[in-house]
C-alpha cells in the first residue's frame, strides 16, 4: 500500500496585477501600435511596488507554475492592482484562460488592495497620455481634479460583491473539493458567513462578511485560507458603509484579528486538532505575517523613523502566543513584500511564518511548497532575470520630457531584477527620505558620498585613516571607496532588509564587507537610543547592517519544515 503523493503548490504573493491593456475610459498611450494604460513614473517612484511590469510579471510566473506542471496556486492576496473592477474582471480572464487550458486550481485570498469594508472605496489614479502627460482617472463622481476622467471602472467593490468575480476561486464551495467549511460552518451562503463589529463608543455597528475557509483539494491536505483584513468602525456620525467609517486594514493584520476576529483563532485550533485525528497536513495561509518577517532585524527603523509602515504591521507577542496555543505549525504571508523566514516555539509546539516576497517589488519571487515524508520543502522561484517590456521605458521617457527631469537610471535596466533594484535608489529619494527621514539628514546624505559622510562621524583629520582602514578591511580601493555614493548604500541597506539572502549575488562581496566594516567601526544599537545628532542617526543607520547581513547569510533558498502528524496519513489503494 503506496501512501498517496500530495500536490506541489505554487504560492503567490502580492502580484498587484495592473491592467495594462484595460478599458478606463480613457485613450491612454499608443507605443509600437499598441494601445496601453501606463501609469505615471512620478507615481511609480513614490510607491513601493511598480504598477506597468505587474501585468508581465504575473503572466511569467503562471508561466512558470505550468512549464513546472503545478496544477494548485494559492493567491496570498493583493492580486489586483487596487480591487477595480475592470482590473479584477481582467485578472479574472487570465485565470480562467489557465484553469481551462492547464488545469490549474487557484485558491485566493483577500489582501487590503482587493476589497474594502462592507461597500468599497473610490480610487484616483494618474494615466500617461499620448504625449507622456499625467491625467488623473478616478471613480469618483465627486472629484474636483482638474481634468480628471470619471469612470465606474476605477471602483473597488466592498464585501460580498467584491468576491464576485474571484468567487470560483475557494471563496465558495465547488464540487470537486473533498472538503470545504468556513470558520461558520459548512454552508458558503453569504448571509451565514457574518460577524459582529462596532466602532469604540459602540454607535456604529456592522455585520461583515468573513471571506475565510478550510480547502481539501486532494486527499491529506488541508488548505488553511485565513481572510486577515480588519475593518474597524470609527466613532462618528457616517454614511452607512462609506469608506471614512472604518479604520483601513493596511496596518492591522494579525494583531487586530485577536480583538476582532478571536473566532478566527478558535477555529484554527478546531481545525489543527481534528486535523491531528484525521492525519490531515495542514497549510496556513492569511495576506498578513503572523510572526515578524524580519525576525528582529528592524530594531532601527522604530528607534530613528517612529512608527513606520513596517513598525505598525509588526506581529505582537499576543499573535504569536494566540496561534501557539492553537497548534497553528506553519503560516505563508505576504502583504510586506518581503523576503523571510521566522521561526518561534513554546512547549513543544512550533509555529513557522514564511514571508513570500512580491513579484512587483525587490525581489520579485514566489514560493512553491512541495511534501516530504516529514514535512514539506519551501522553494523559491525568482523573476530577476525577466525582460523588461521594451515599450514602458519609451513611455516612462515621454513623461520624464515633457517634465524636462532627467531619465531614471531604471529606465535602462538589462532585466527586471536590475529595473526594481534602481527602482529602490528612486524610491528612496521619492519616498523614504521626504516621508520617513528627518530633513536635516537627508540634507546631508541625499548627494554625499563616504567620504562626506566619514567627516560627518569622526573628526576630519582621522576621516582619512579611517577610510583606508575600510579599504583594507572591504577590498575596495581607497579612492573608489571614498566616491561610493551614500543615496547606493542606503538602497543597498533597504534592498538587504526586504530580499535577505536573495540580495545577495546582487551585492558585490567587497561591497558586503564594506557594510561589515562600516557596521564594526560606526555602528551602534538602536536600544541605546537616538540623541537627535546626524552622527547618532547615521551610526544606528548604519549598526543595522549588521542584522540584516547576518540574516541573509543564514538564510536559505529552500528550507525543511517539519510537520508532526500524531495519524497515519490514509494509504492510496
């Protein structure tokens, strides 16, 4: 009697699937006689993933799950661009046409770009015309935009209707599934999937609808699709559903699903203990980390820039003891676009959280999970290597013109792996610095090179001495070490943050050990905190390389997870 193989399973993190080809109703731009809807660089290097490339890097990756013969994909959420409607409709196309022709299964989830509260949000976008202007297309009937197009097609739907065009995708039950339930019950009928919530001072009240659900697609493996957004109502007089009712879920996740959600926890426990009777393997997925992705690596970030993105979405130790004590033993999450692995453990009991990365920021990968005889093995599959669409960077220099700006060095990137690592340089200047860094010091570091930045952190006349001894420590020539420029090490400390170890062959290993070097001789903990100078910043700044090298180099493209199953999984006859 030959135990039954289970099925390898692709997972799919954060495609933000653009429509490039779309109907806004709007001409859009027309390059090598095809007609696109490009969105502005001006947007693109202020946001943390890209728009344009989604479309390109989702179609070679379901390329890839199929040239791998994959026939299960889990969509961990934020497939579309923002939830539009005509965006979602087009996604939907495009997995239809791969279930038709290769059989393939997808299994989605909802992330807080998919779908909003109970009635859905209007969302304002900037187009590229035929001339490589901006023009503003929006859902909002109410816009006072100058020239802005308005058009139902820009809106993001709410629950249930949301789910509409995704609905043959595990949201409801089909009848090929050998087992399917909500944390409800067995019935997928809307009405039943419905939850309690109220603002503080408890005036305001909703039923929402849980998108969650339990999936047995073949026989042994259970498919643990948790929906993490959160919407909390706002204390206030509202319109009934409008999007300022509620707090957006971006930054609640897991530690706002134990206020209000807790009986999403009492089910995973009810679902990992029959599990455990049953022999069934359980696979957790939810769009946000259930554990920090970073594993600790970001101590900095709260210490010198506040309550960040990052410092907000961070999993608190509650999370974490909730989902221990549920038997919960291993999570896939996305939402951060982030690379990781973090493991923690009380008890016997072992819960592991793997961070898949984004395939339209640094670095564009997905995971593919596959059984072993103990566990599984977690593969990473990266799109580093794509082409980029020859036709964006025409578009993108159209733009850039017509501003009279400089082009981006991005715009000629050999690949798509090159085009997001000089993305990160752009969206440094565009977005960290104006938002996150204080002005005093991107006033300094913004154009300086090391050798501007020494003479900042010691005196002048050791600055020399202190140099050549990082010469000699990296490798790198004094002269050329002196010229690296702050704005490309800094790109570098958030490219190590997000990809770890995938940022590696990126990062020349002189250029490695100069980030040792620089973390030895300035470096200092973010507990001892910050005293406002530009040399105390700039020493925990750089001090954080440290963490996020040491985690990339123990870190791993494939890793082993153990899954202890107390029944015999059921023989294949």
């Amino acid at each position: 009697m030959l135990k039954r193989r289970q099925p390898i399973i692709a997972v799919i993190a954060d495609a933000h699937f653009h429509d490039l080809e779309g109907d806004f109703d709007f001409p859009g731009m027309t390059i090598d006689g095809q007609r696109m809807m490009v969105r502005s660089w001006a947007e693109t290097r202020q946001s943390t993933r890209v728009f344009n490339e989604s479309a390109k890097a989702l179609s070679v990756a379901l390329d890839e799950v199929r040239d791998r013969g994959i026939r299960h994909v889990v969509l961990l959420g934020d497939y579309t661009d923002d939830g539009q409607r005509q965006t979602t409709a087009s996604l939907r196309g495009i997995l239809d046409r791969h279930a038709s022709e290769y059989g393939t299964a997808f299994y989605a989830l909802p992330g807080n770009h998919d779908i909003f509260g109970p009635s859905g949000r209007n969302h304002t976008k900037e187009f590229l015309d035929q001339e490589g202007a901006g023009v503003w297309v929006t859902s909002d009937p109410a816009s006072t935009t100058e020239g802005a197009i308005v058009t139902p097609r820009m809106y993001c739907e709410g629950y249930p209707s949301g789910l509409g065009p995704m609905a043959a995708y595990g949201y409801f039950r089909k009848s090929e599934y050998l087992h399917w339930e909500t944390p409800f019950g067995l019935s997928d009928d809307v009405e039943s999937r419905r939850y309690e919530v109220a603002s503080p001072d408890g005036r305001n009240r909703y039923a929402l609808m849980d998108a969650s659900y339990l999936v047995e697609p073949e026989p042994g493996l259970w498919l643990l699709m948790m929906d993490a957004n959160v919407f909390e109502p706002r204390d206030g007089t509202f319109e009934s559903g409008e999007e300022a009712a509620f707090i957006d879920s971006t930054a609640a996740g897991w530690n706002a699903m134990l206020r209000l959600k807790p009986f999403i926890v009492t089910w995973i426990a009810d679902v990992c203990a029959r599990a455990k009777v049953l022999g069934k393997t359980v696979l957790a997925f939810s769009h946000y980390p259930a554990l920090d992705p970073f594993d600790g690596a970001t101590g900095a970030e709260r210490v010198l820039f506040g309550e960040t993105n990052i410092a907000r979405r961070t999993p608190r130790q509650t999370v974490t003891d909730a989902l221990l004590g549920a038997g919960l033993a291993v999570h896939f999450s996305g939402h951060l676009h982030v690379e990781g692995v973090t493991r923690r453990g009380r008890g016997g009991r072992q819960l592991t959280n793997v961070a898949v990365p984004s395939l339209v920021a640094y670095p564009p990968a997905f995971k593919v999970i596959e059984p072993t005889e103990e566990g599984i093995t977690v593969d990473t599959v990266e799109l580093q290597t794509m082409a980029v669409d020859p036709r964006l960077p025409q578009a993108y220099r159209r733009e850039t013109a017509r501003l009279e700006e400089p082009d981006d060095a991005a715009f000629d990137a050999e690949d798509y792996g090159a085009f997001l690592r000089a993305h990160k340089v752009a969206l440094v200047r565009h977005r960290y610095f104006p938002k996150e860094w204080p002005q005093d010091v991107v006033s300094r570091v913004s154009g300086a090179t090391l050798a501007d930045v020494s003479a900042e952190l010691v005196d002048a006349e050791v600055a020399a001495v202190v140099l050549h001894t990082l010469a000699k420590a990296s490798g790198i020539a004094t002269e050329q070490l002196a010229a690296c420029r702050m704005i490309d090490i800094i790109a570098d400390w958030y490219c190590l943050r997000q990809a770890a170890h995938l940022a590696l062959p990126a990062i020349a290993p002189e250029r490695l050990g100069l980030y040792r070097a620089l973390a030895e001789r300035f470096g200092r903990e973010p507990q001892e905190g910050w005293d406002g100078s530009i040399a105390g910043f700039l020493s925990i700044f750089l001090g954080a390389f440290a963490a996020f090298i040491d985690r990339a180099e123990n870190g791993a493209r494939q890793i082993e997870i153990t899954l202890q199953r107390e029944a015999k999984e059921v023989a294949c006859p």
